[in-house]
C-alpha cells in the first residue's frame, strides 16, 4: 500500500498534468505545488521512478506512467466523495472541506468508500465540480468551456470551479456563483477587464477576468 507521502506526489503530478495537457510536469513547480525543498521533490521522485509510478527526465520533468495515473485516480476519487460526503451529509461548507479530505483520503478503506458513495446516489462531480473517477478509474469528461470564452448573451450553468482555495470559494458563494447556477452573461469589459452578470432575479454580479478564469462552465438552453 502506498504511502500518504507518494500518494500526494502522485495525485499532484497528476493534477499538474491536467492542467499543462499532458506535459511533463518541472521539478520546480511540483516541488513550489508540495510546498517541499526541489533536493527533496527529486529525491522522491527518483523513487517513484524506481516503482514505476513515474517517467522522470532530468531537465525536462516527470510524468505519470501507467501505473502511476490509476493509483492516481484512486486517490483523487477518495478525495472528491470524501469531500461531497462532508458537504452533503455533514453539512460542511464548501470552503472548509479540501484540508479534511486531505487527510482522510490516505486512511479511509475501500469498504468504508463505497458505502459514502452509495448514500450519495453514485455522483459524478465533487461539491467543486471535480469529476469523480469511477471505482474502474474512468472519468466523465463534460463539455465545459472557461467564462472568460464565452460571448455576451450567453446562458451558461457553472460546471466547475478551478480555484478551491477557502477565501476564493467564500467570495464566489457570497455572490451566489456555485456549480449548478444558471447565469447570463450581460457585458464583457475588455479596457476594465470585467465582465457581467445577471444571476436572475434581478441580481447581477461584476467579475474580474481574473477572477472568471478560474470558472469553467456549460452552455444551456435558453
């Protein structure tokens, strides 16, 4: 069984793969995301190399083989539930679950797992709109597109939320602006580099670009 130390390595290289489309992932940044010494990060990793969890190239970066993403995708599914389980049933805010899952995710069983899941009704997303890995580590890919994309009078529903940091999540709820919310958008600003809202019911909201980035989201029906 892995340990709680690899599988953060793991499940952060894969995030980090994620986010560059696959490219191998530098030294720096993943020692920078660890919050960890680059001596130590490469120390680790040639280990990880070693358990063929990893592909690593000095220089250039590492990558996950195999091996490495399905033990990946099992971690990062703990995560998710653990986290929609907090929120969902012990009613925790959305902004204080991420720290709790970090830990529970490395000591929860399978067993233990798949009965959250099951109360749950088998979801796909997190409360972040996270996609959940099934128990076989596939992903449903949705159709999602970033805010700032997105043109004036579009209808969108927001799918996801890129940022999970607690201040960031707080702001976003304080305006109403969760997965789930359907929102129109009004106006894009690109002197002043906002955009606007209308959250209906006669409520609206302004957002940096900044801000927007960080927002992916679904085209709907009008």
């Amino acid at each position: 069984m892995a340990t709680s130390t690899v599988e953060n390595y793991i499940k952060e290289i894969y995030l980090e793969e994620q986010r560059h489309e696959g490219q191998p992932v530098p030294m720096g940044k993943l020692a920078a995301a660890l919050k960890v010494f680059p001596g130590t990060a490469t120390t680790m990793i040639k280990s990880l190399a070693e358990a063929n969890l990893v592909d690593y190239e000095s220089r250039v970066g590492v990558r996950l083989t195999g091996s490495g993403k399905k033990l990946a995708l099992h971690v990062l599914r703990r995560h998710r539930v653990i986290e929609l389980f907090l929120v969902k049933v012990l009613d925790m805010n959305w902004s204080e679950v991420h720290e709790e899952a970090e830990n529970m995710e490395h000591v929860i069983s399978d067993e233990v797992l798949a009965r959250m899941e099951k109360h749950l009704g088998y979801p796909k997303v997190d409360p972040h709109g996270d996609p959940i890995p099934n128990p076989k580590g596939e992903v449903d890919h949705r159709e999602l597109v970033n805010l700032t994309d997105c043109s004036p009078d579009s209808r969108v529903r927001i799918g996801r939320v890129l940022d999970q940091e607690a201040r960031f999540l707080r702001f976003l709820e304080k305006n109403g602006l969760e997965p789930g919310v359907s929102v129109k958008l009004l106006d894009k600003d690109a002197v002043g580099q906002t955009l606007s809202l209308d959250l209906g019911g006669g409520k609206t909201a302004t957002l940096s670009l900044t801000v927007a980035e960080k927002i992916e989201v679904e085209q709907v029906d009008w």
